[in-house]
C-alpha cells in the first residue's frame, strides 16, 4: 500500500515538474513572437526560441515561412542589424548552424541535410607587420539560396554565394563560388586505397 501511495506521489510530482517546463517554454516561445523583428509563421517547429541567438541578447531580422522544419541540435544566429529570411517548406537537418551577420535568404521547399553550415561573413586578416585575425571585426556579403535545392549533408556555403534554383549540392562540398540554378555540384574527392 505504502509503495503505490510512494509512486503515485512521484508521478504526480514528475507531472508537475513537467507541466512547469512545458509552460516556461511555451511562454519564452510567445514572448519570443511578440518582439517586433520577428516574423515566424504558426506552423514552424520546433517552437523554441533558445535555437536562436544574437549579440548581447539582440538579434537581427527574422522572418520564417509556413511549414519550415528544423530538426534536432539546429543553431540560427542572426546578428543586429542582419536579415534572415526563410522561405516555405524549407527543412533542416540535425546539425544545421545559419551564421548570419549581413543577410542570408533561402528559397522555398529547400532541403538542407546533416551538419550544413551557412556563413555569411569571414573573420577579418590584419596583413600588416603585426598579421593577426580579428577576433570581432568581419568581412560581410549575402547569402542568397534559391528555391527547391537539395544542399547535402555537411556541405559548407561561405560568403557571397548565390545558388540558383533547383541546384544539388553534394555532400561535403564547400561552396565558395556561386552556382547557376539548375546545376548539380559534387565534391570529387579522391580517395587513395593502399594495401596494409
């Protein structure tokens, strides 16, 4: 008698502590929605703001189209100032991280797979007699992802790239000149195989 009265006060407890977790979320979620930079249609999931980060608790511009999905251990920070615009039916895979200083746009129904990373900045080279990379000073220039791309897994798209319509870019590529739409980009690796 005295074990179920012992697990019913647990359960009820766990219930509680939950329920208080699901709240907290949920009203740092509407809070989120309510700040006037950010525009992020009903439909995006997961609803939670921790995914987004600025500097010094300021973030830029955000706007997130109807049913765009991130999926597990994604990372969006969109600095002040910066833009970031999603277009509909955009998913992200686990591990996806969006580095947005300047302004990133993705096209509709683009399709992101594991562990890409969007950059649309540099850390800034000091080339004179004391060479150094500023650790806060950056070079800047958009990003711009057309509309139904495939961007493979671990694929890398650095500064002032624009992918067309339509691309596929291959896994583990690193995008560093822009592609035309229609276009597939495959990383042609070389692989050496040697006898032991």
């Amino acid at each position: 008698m005295l074990t179920k009265f012992k697990k019913s006060i647990s359960e009820k407890i766990i219930s509680l502590i939950e329920n208080n977790e699901r709240n907290k979320k949920n009203n740092s979620w509407q809070s989120f929605l309510a700040l006037e930079n950010i525009n992020i249609h009903p439909s995006f999931n997961p609803k939670n703001a921790t995914i987004f980060k600025g500097e010094n608790n300021l973030l830029g511009h955000l706007t997130i189209g109807e049913n765009v999905l991130l999926r597990e251990y994604c990372n969006v920070l969109v600095f002040p100032n910066a833009k970031l615009i999603i277009g509909k039916g955009v998913f992200f895979n686990n591990y996806c991280t969006i580095n947005c200083l300047e302004k990133i746009e993705i096209g509709d129904d683009t399709i992101f797979g594991e562990g890409v990373k969007l950059y649309d900045h540099n850390h800034l080279i000091n080339k004179g007699t004391n060479f150094h990379v500023e650790k806060e000073k950056y070079t800047k220039s958009p990003i711009k992802i057309g509309k139904n791309c495939w961007i493979g897994s671990n694929v890398v798209i650095l500064k002032g790239i624009t992918i067309g319509d339509n691309a596929i870019i291959g896994a583990g590529c690193i995008i560093h000149k822009s592609v035309p739409a229609n276009t597939i980009v495959k990383n042609n690796q070389n692989l050496i195989y040697e006898s032991l």
